[in-house]
C-alpha cells in the first residue's frame, strides 16, 4: 500500500509541474483545437490547446521508470504506451498545421494501431503469455496461436474506444482514471505499479482538464491512454476484466457502431441524438460535467464489484 501511495503522488508531482510548463508553451505554438462544427456545444472550446498527452503520460512513465520494478512486462507496456502517443502525436501536429479536426486519415490510423497490435500479439505468443482468466469462475483460458488475432482485435477495440470517449472536459481522463485505479488493485506487480502512475497522473491533469477545460488531451493522450488499458490488460491475463471495468469505453465504441449500421440500414434514421452516446446526453440537457462523473462512477463501481466477486 505505501508503494502505490508512493506512485501515485510521485506521478502526480510529475504531472501537475509538466501540465503547468505545458499549457503556456502550446499556448505560444497557437497549439489550439479545432472543433467540430456539428458540436455546436462545444463551439467556445474553439482555440483550447490540445496535446496535454505530452504531459501526463511521460509523467506517468517516469514515475513508473524511478519508482516500479524493472520487468520485461514494464518495458513493453511503457513502449506500447510510448508508440500510441507518438501516432497521436502526429494525428495533433496535422490537426494544428492544418487548422481542422482532420489530422491523419481513418486507414492510416488503423494501420499504425494494428502494426503495434501486431508486433505485441506476437510478443505475447512467443513469451507464453496466452492464458486469460475467466473472470468470477476461478477458471482461466488458454488462447494459444488464437492469443494473435484476438489480442489485436482488443488493441484495436481499446485503443479505439477510449479515443471515442475523448469527447467532453475530463471524460475520458476520469474514466481512465477509475479504471486504473480498480485495474491496480485487480493485478499486482510492476503492472500494477504503473497503474497507480497513471492514477495519479491523470489525477493532476484533471486539475487543467474539468470543465471549463484550460488543455485537452488530444489523440496524443487518449490514443496513448487507449494503449496502457490494452497492454496491460493482455499483459497481466486479466483481459476479459476490460470490457467489464472499461463499461463505459465500451459504450462509447458500441454507440458508433449501432448508429451508422442503423442509419445506413434504415435509409436515414437515428438511435441517437449524437453519437458517441455522451454527445445523446448531451443533447438532452445534461451537464459536461455531469456525464464525466457518471462515467468515471460507472467504472469505479463495476470495477469494485469485479474486484469483490473475485
């Protein structure tokens, strides 16, 4: 317990001084987001620095490279983390040059995802790390040769979904936050470890990221964030416990789906307002800041009843 203390407020230190020499210096690049125009809620945020994925998620691995203990596991989940936020990275630099929110495109994203899925499913096969716990029944799964195609669809899947999330102030950084924190406490190592970092890190950028928003995250963050929950998620073989503690990532990614097979199937119509499904809540009159809380609520409460039917 005072080891996870220790990361947390480690991360957290590191977090809250990168955010704060951040935030000015994107301010000074003109680093702003440009909005979509159909949110029309979000047309004030037109302007806000994007981009805060460079300041939390290397809080996070540093505190996790001074404090965690080395393991092979460590490594290949900082380098995952690390190779995401570099392809967010890009899709913001192209957003910003560009002055619209179309950075890289659709394919080109998927197939920068899906090399680094790739390259980590076959990690994982060659390391023997092809056994999945089935959660509640005290069994667990050998996935073998079949560990490649469906750990790259999980990748895809949380990558994808957690970046789908990214749509209000402090939304996805308090779900990730709480999906972390129960994450920790599921596993155990240096696994474990990184997720109190990333607890405590996204705990300070929060502080810039609450409505009103003075930075957002950008793909550079969620994509990044998108990685740690799938690494370490295939990693610790606790892969069918994501989509149960990461309820609402999924939601956002299920919403999509269902909304462009309906309108495509049904000439037209709609299941939602908006989708992602927080933009529907939205356009019924609920509060940003409300739909953030009851998202992270949903995770930090699944996430404990996971962690008592154990």
């Amino acid at each position: 317990m005072r080891e996870s203390i220790a990361d947390i407020l480690t991360a957290f230190a590191l977090s809250f001084a990168f955010c704060g020499a951040l935030i000015p210096f994107l301010r000074r690049k003109k680093a702003g987001q440009a909005i979509l125009s159909y949110v029309k809620e979000h047309a004030c945020k037109s302007g806000t620095p994007t981009m805060g994925g460079l300041a939390f998620i290397p809080a996070a691995c540093l505190a996790a490279l001074l404090l965690c203990e080395k393991t092979r596991q460590l490594s290949v989940a900082l380098s995952v983390g690390g190779g995401y936020l570099l392809v967010g990275c890009l899709d913001d630099a192209i957003k910003i040059r560009s002055g619209r929110n179309l950075g890289l495109r659709a394919y080109q994203k998927i197939l920068f995802q899906l090399a680094i899925a790739l390259i980590v499913s076959v990690f994982c096969y060659r390391a023997g790390l092809t056994v999945a716990e089935i959660p509640f029944s005290g069994k667990s799964l050998e996935l073998g040769a079949a560990c490649i195609p469906f750990y790259a669809f999980v990748f895809l899947a949380g990558v994808n979904c957690v970046n789908l999330t990214d749509g209000l102030d402090g939304l996805a950084a308090g779900t990730s936050l709480s999906y972390f924190l129960c994450f920790g406490l599921l596993i155990s190592g240096a696994l474990s470890s990184l997720c109190f970092c990333l607890v405590g890190a996204l705990a300070a950028y929060l502080i810039f990221n609450t409505p009103k928003a003075s930075v957002f995250m950008g793909d550079t963050g969620s994509l990044s964030l998108g990685g740690f929950v799938s690494t370490i998620s295939v990693l610790s073989g606790e892969v069918f416990y994501m989509p149960l503690i990461g309820l609402p990532f999924v939601a956002s990614g299920v919403s999509v789906i269902l909304q462009v097979a309906y309108f495509k199937l049904s000439g037209g119509k709609r299941i939602f307002l908006m989708a992602p499904i927080h933009h529907h809540f939205q356009e019924k009159g609920f509060a940003e800041s409300k739909i953030s809380y009851c998202y992270a609520l949903t995770s930090l409460l699944v996430g404990l009843v996971c962690l008592l039917l154990r």
